[in-house]
C-alpha cells in the first residue's frame, strides 16, 4: 500500500517522515519523497494518529488522485533541481511526462489550476531558491551556477534571478538577511 504526502521536499523529509512511522510502529518497507510504501493498509485509527503527527511537523495526508500528481510533480521539479546537473537543453515538458507517464499538456493545465501559477514558473521559482542558498554558502561562481542549473548563459541567470527577486546575484550576495524560503512554502 502506498500514501502520498504533501510537503515532503528534502532529506530531512524522509527521515522525519520515517520517524513519524518507527514511532506509531508502521512498518515501512520504503520512503521516497511525497509517497510511503507500508506493508499492511492502515487502519482508520492509525490513519487519524498519523494524520495528527504529519500535521504537526508539516506534513499532509494527499486523498485525491489530482493532489497526488501535483505533489509528484512537485517533488521531480525539486529533486531535479537538487541534483546541480540541469542540462543546457533540459526540457521540463519531457522530463515531467517521461516520469509521470502523462501527456504534459494536461498535466500542466491541473497544475495551473491546483497551484495558480505554471509549471514553467514553479520551475523558475525553485531554482532561483536555488541559485539563492548556492550565494549564501559563495562555494561556486555565478558562472558555475548558471552551468550547473541549465542556464544558457550567466546573463540569462541573472535576469531571472532580478525579475523575481528584484536583487542582482551580486546585490543579493552583499545582503545581510537573504531572504530564503522553505522548498515547500514557494509561491509566485
């Protein structure tokens, strides 16, 4: 049996999640980001237990099979991102429909509705968060930056990056508090 949960965006996700699971006695047979894999279906009152426990650390149980989607895709467009080898050609349309195995066009209509914002934009979103911790720890030049998550050239980059955040990179490396968000709290 498998159940999907919302908000689950990095490694301390999974073991938080995990956790939540060893402590309520669940067996668990696998864990990846926004879906756990149990051995037996759980029953009402466990449901409701571990509703309670998600909740309280941030988590959500997702019911519907649209919610479902939606936080896959959520969780490809974040896990992507985090791996810091975004092809100069990387096609979101593609990538998201080769590992959802769904036409794109419906899946980015659903996502448009769910999420206000488009897929496109979403992606954007999450690697300009990106490209903000990657300046805060000034480990990789702008350059490498812009090579490691796909951009065509630094300038495209830092257009981007000023249209949402209204910083320059350089701007934005000089500023005391950067302004970072959770994974799972970006909006448009």
């Amino acid at each position: 049996m498998k159940i999907s949960i919302k908000n689950m965006v990095c490694e301390r996700c999974l073991a938080s999640v995990r956790k939540i699971f060893d402590d309520m006695s669940i067996e668990v047979s696998d864990v990846v980001l926004g879906e756990v894999s149990l051995s037996e279906p759980l029953t009402e009152q466990q449901k409701k237990i571990l509703e309670k426990h998600l909740s309280e650390n941030g988590f959500e149980l997702l019911e519907e099979v649209s919610e479902k989607q939606i936080e896959k895709i959520k969780n490809l467009i974040v896990s992507k991102i985090s791996t810091l080898d975004i092809e100069e050609n990387f096609k979101l349309s593609e990538y998201i429909s080769q590992h959802i195995h769904k036409e794109y066009s419906g899946l980015s209509k659903l996502f448009s509705q769910f999420e206000n914002t488009t897929l496109e934009q979403y992606f954007i979103l999450q690697k300009i968060e990106k490209v903000k911790e990657l300046l805060a720890y000034n480990e990789h030049t702008l350059s490498e930056i812009s090579v490691m998550l796909g951009y065509k050239t630094v300038q495209h980059l830092s257009s981007q990056f000023r249209k949402t955040t209204g910083f320059s990179p350089s701007e934005f490396r000089r500023l005391k508090n950067k302004n970072r968000l959770p994974l799972d709290k970006i909006k448009p």
